[in-house]
C-alpha cells in the first residue's frame, strides 16, 4: 500500500500555554490530528492537519445510528527522552475486529500505524516528561453517510486525535458496587467492540453508582446476575490465594490489552494465574475465608487501578491496604519500565518513533 501522508503544520503550537504536569485527561488535544477518507470502497486521502471540527451534515448517518468505532492507546517516553508507542499492533487488531462486528471497513495496519508514526512523531513534544503522564491515542472511525436509512454507511472518515494526561485517570484506591439491574453487554451483543454506544449506555449505572458515593459499577452476566464482566472501562483481577484470577473474554467485555499484557507478565514472573468465569458468590466466599487478597482494575487509562472496597448486595468487602496490594503495583512499575526500556521489551510491545 502506498502510504503518502500530506502534512499542514501549525506555526505556532498551543504547547507554550500548557503546563503538561497539570493536565487531566481527555481534556485537551494536541495541535494535529490525522484523517483519511474512505470513498469508493478504499482508503485515500491522507493527511495531518491542525486539529479543527469535522464538517457534517445534520443527517449524517453517525449521529443517528452511531456506527463509530475507537481505540484508546498511549504514547510515552524512553528514559532518554524517545517517543514510544505501546501495544501499537494489538490495537490496530482491536480496531478491526470492532470494525468487522459494526459492519465498518477495516484500515489496513500500515495505514493504522503508518498514521499514528507521523502524528506522534509532530506530536512529541506533547508526550509529558512525568513519570506517570502520557499521550493518549485516540484512533476513530464514523459513518459519513448522509442518509437517515439504517443501514452501514458506504462513506467512512479514520481519524487520530492526541490528548497529553499528566497522570492515570483514577488518582485514587476505588470503590466498586455490584450492578444487578442494568446491564453492559449481552452475549450475541456489541460489548466486545470499542463502539460509542457501549459507553453512552453505561453513563446512567455509572452516575446512580456515583450518587450513592461509588467510583463504578462492576457489571455482571445477565439474567443470573452471577458471573462478574468488567468495571466501568477497566478489566477485573483478583487475587485469591497465590492464584491471580480475571473473567475469561466471551463476547461480553472487552478484550482488554493492558490485562492481555498483564497476563503475560504475571505468567513470566512464574504467578500462577486462571483465565475464566469468575463468580461473585466466590468473590464474596474469598474474602469470608481470608483469601481476596487484592482487586484491581486494568486498562490503558487507569493503568492499574487499586480496588479499596466492593459491596455486593450490602455486603462490605474491604480490601486490604493497597500497601498489602503488590500484585497490581508491580505489574504497573514492570509495564512502565518496558516503555522506559529499563526491563527488556521481550514481547516487542513498544515501537521507537523517529523522525
Ligand atoms: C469497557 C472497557 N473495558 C476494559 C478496558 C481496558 O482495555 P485496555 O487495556 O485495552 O485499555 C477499556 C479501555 O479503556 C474499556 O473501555
């Protein structure tokens, strides 16, 4: 495939009015973005241009039936200061596999990473130097047809925006309250795709867990409201005994990269791990008897994020002090120094951006 990207830089970047060590995440974008058109039944038109809004028509067909796609992935640096990107591969795969579930075109994975190279590469100077900031990627596709018939678009735009955090989106240990009403995914539905319904669906549990002094939910398997899926955007683990457990991956939560990562990590570290349907009532049972350890959530936003507490149906599971959690803290600190290139990138996870 030849890959041209044409290239609009801005002369003066937003960069000089930003302190990069206080900026929340999904906040504020970098000065660029990346776009490609599909027309025609193939991808054209490559370029990078200033950030600037997406002209539409009122009857797009994404703003009525939200065929729309995306991927959440980081740039970070090297210890001397060299962009990287991790886990690139994993989320182009991602991205077609929503895709192929939205009925949406695939990007071939050089167009994916080829676009995404040259964004951070204009970008570098976003990436924050902190130890815990990061440039968050976000790759997208929408329907550009206008129309109002349901049916999938024939005209796509992929977008790549950039958003620099200056650190994980949950500063804090959380608390999480099991959902026995509302539901994420179904089996047979869409809540393996990275696709905006999923997350607009999830906005009510998440509030009405928040009001009642929650940070989320963790949503479980309908209708028997047993089999634990994931927490708001976050992959569950749990460490019962010396075994490091999380769900299994059958159609209902997200293939999560950060846990995929994790648990090649946890396997090399010679942690005994179980990759399958996780109850609650165990959960529960666990901490009865003394073995639940430690909860964490996983995923690229949060990196790791340490459970304090979960309740189920008003039964309080404190979890012990996250200075008693090591698992997940160690697993973030190993994560970290592959992409610094402290620890041996064994599983080529990053990718060095030059110019
Ligand atoms: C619903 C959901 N689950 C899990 C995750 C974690 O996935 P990843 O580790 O690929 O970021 C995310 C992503 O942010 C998510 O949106």
């Amino acid at each position: 495939m030849n890959i041209e990207i044409a290239v609009n830089q801005i002369e003066k970047s937003a960069l000089a009015h930003l302190d990069l060590n206080d900026v929340s995440f999904g906040t504020t974008f970098s000065d660029h973005m990346f776009i490609a058109d599909y027309l025609d039944g193939r991808w054209q038109d490559f370029r990078i241009t200033p950030i600037e809004p997406i002209p539409m028509h009122p009857g797009n067909a994404v703003l009525h039936y939200s065929q729309t796609i995306f991927e959440g992935m980081k740039a970070l640096r090297r210890k001397d200061g060299t962009p990287v990107l991790l886990r690139a591969d994993a989320h182009a795969q991602r991205l077609n596999k929503s895709a192929q579930r939205m009925c949406m075109p695939e990007i071939p994975q050089e167009l994916f990473l080829a676009g995404l190279r040259r964004l951070v590469d204009i970008e570098r100077n976003w990436i924050p130097h902190s130890e815990w900031g990061f440039l968050y990627l976000r790759p997208y596709m929408i329907a550009m047809d206008d129309s109002l018939y349901p049916i999938p678009s024939k005209k796509y735009k992929f977008v790549i925006i950039t958003s620099p955090s200056s650190s994980p989106i949950y500063g804090k240990p959380v608390r999480l309250i099991t959902e026995s009403f509302y539901v994420r995914a179904v089996k047979g539905g869409i809540g393996e795709a990275k696709s905006g319904g999923n997350y607009s669906a999830s906005y009510l549990p998440a509030a009405e867990a928040k009001e009642i002094g929650f940070d989320q939910m963790i949503y479980l398997e309908s209708p028997d409201f047993k089999v634990i899926q994931e927490a708001g955007t976050m992959n569950l683990f749990f460490v019962i005994g010396n075994k490091v457990v999380t769900p299994s991956t059958t159609g209902t939560i997200l293939r999560g990269i950060t846990r995929s990562s994790f648990l090649t990590l946890l396997e090399d570290n010679g942690i005994k791990t179980e990759v399958r349907d996780i109850t609650i009532d165990e959960v529960v049972q666990a901490y009865e008897t003394g073995n639940l350890k430690e909860a964490f959530g996983a995923g690229t936003a949060a990196v790791v994020s340490p459970v304090a507490e979960i309740v189920h149906n008003g039964f309080v599971m404190s979890l012990p002090p996250i200075s008693e959690q090591k698992i997940g803290a160690s697993l973030k600190a190993d994560l970290a120094a592959i992409c610094r290139g402290e620890k041996k990138d064994k599983w080529g996870w990053t990718v060095e951006v030059h110019s």
